[in-house]
C-alpha cells in the first residue's frame, strides 16, 4: 500500500479486471529502458502477477491463455544480468578523486606519495628518502575495487617533466589480488621523453583485480644534487568484465 499505513493490506497492482494485450511484448512500437541489475529480480517478480487469471477481463480460456503466454514472453525480456558483461570505466579526477588515494609510505618524508588537485589531477610530491636522504618526486595513487573486477587492459594518462635521475626509475600500473600483486605494466620514466597528456597502457590476458595502483616518478638525486621535476595522473581508465567499479 503506498503511501504507507500502519495496517497496510496487501493488494495487486489493478482495482479491476484489465483488458487483454492486442500485441507480443516485442512487437513495434518499442520503448528502450535502462534499468539496474539489481532491480531485474523485483520487476520480474511484479510481472508474475500478469500471469492471474484474475487480472485478465475475460472468460475465454483461449484469450487467457494467449495472454499468459504473451507474459512468459515479457519475463523473459528481462533476462539477468551476466557477471560477464563488458565495460570501461574512465576516471578523469574532474568531478573529484573517484576512490583513489595516494599511497602512504613510511619510508619517505613526507609519507604521502603525491596529492590530489581539485578537479584536476593528482600530482607528484617531492620526499626525501628516510633510509638513504635521497631526493625523489612520486606520484603514486591506488583505489580499492570492490568487489573485485576482471581486467584486460588499463591505461593511464600523465605528465612528465624530469628532474635529475641517478639511475633507471620506472613507472607502473599494478594490479593486485588478496594483497599481492599479480601482474604489472612498466616504463623506464628516466629515459621517456617529457610531455603533457601522455599516454601508457597494461594489456593482459583477464586478471582477477581487487586493488590497482599507478605510479609516476619524475626524479631521484643524492642528498644535496641534483634538479626536481614534474608528474601528475590526469585520468585513468580500466576496462574489463564484472561488475562495473565506476
């Protein structure tokens, strides 16, 4: 009963008899609707009623008949959804930070690998390494994926402008399950040329992911040498089968 009373009866969705459907359920013309998953067992439930003979204005067993049959057919329009289901989920930091953080870790002060830019990005920190007093300019952020997805490809959209590198520094797309990385994509950050809105991308064969990360470094230097840099993530996109995560 709606609106809602103390002592509510139950009652079908018709005062009366209704008359009798002319046409399939997927005859033209036809309305597209887009309805979510989680909704499809209710409105396949709520369609059994049409299956009543007391719903149907008639007392030809024929009519009845057709028309029970024509309901069997609307159900079955609305099929469940697979887990399966393909789909790519971009996030462009442009309407907030989606679920990502940047990584913490304690070794480096400041603990925080990077920062969130409003609107904008996520950009790259600078952090001296605790252990050795190097210099080194993070961006490196993650979000959870719950529940977990499976993904085929990734790609990440970035800045780079390097500082001074005093060896080989990669940058990654991890991907990780339980706790424990299972796959990764890397590049060689201290050799890739500087530029705005780069492009790189992990493609894999389907990897069940919970957890995924990406990471940019502009610099490492000894204490005392050496120039900063510039990174940043400007957009994120997975792509993959499950459960939508955006």
């Amino acid at each position: 009963m709606w609106p809602d009373q103390p002592y509510a009866p139950p009652r079908g969705s018709f005062i009366g008899r209704v008359p009798l459907p002319s046409q399939n359920p997927d005859d033209v013309p036809t309305q597209t609707v887009v309805l979510a998953c989680s909704w499809l067992p209710y409105v396949r439930g709520a369609l059994m009623q049409l299956l009543l003979q007391a719903t149907w204005d008639t007392t030809d067993p024929a009519a009845l008949l057709l028309a029970q049959q024509r309901t069997f057919n609307l159900i079955e329009l609305f099929q469940e959804c697979s887990s399966a289901l393909p789909f790519s989920c971009p996030y462009p930091f442009s309407a907030g930070d989606e679920g990502f953080g940047v990584h913490i870790d304690t070794g480096f002060t400041p603990p925080t690998l990077g920062f969130y830019v409003a609107a904008d990005k996520f950009e790259g920190g600078h952090q001296i390494n605790n252990s050795t007093g190097g210099h080194w300019g993070y961006c490196w952020i993650e979000r959870d994926l719950t529940p977990a997805v499976t993904l085929t490809s990734v790609d990440m959209v970035f800045d780079l402008v390097k500082g001074t590198f005093s060896g080989v520094t990669d940058g990654y797309i991890l991907l990780y399950n339980g706790g424990s990385l299972i796959t990764y994509g890397n590049f060689d950050c201290s050799a890739r040329a500087d530029g705005m809105g780069q492009t790189f991308s992990w493609v894999g064969g389907p990897q069940i992911c919970d957890h995924i990360g990406f990471v940019v470094d502009s610099e490492v230097f000894p204490p005392g040498m050496g120039t900063p840099g510039y990174c940043a993530i400007h957009e994120v996109v997975l792509h993959g089968s499950g459960l939508p995560p955006c």
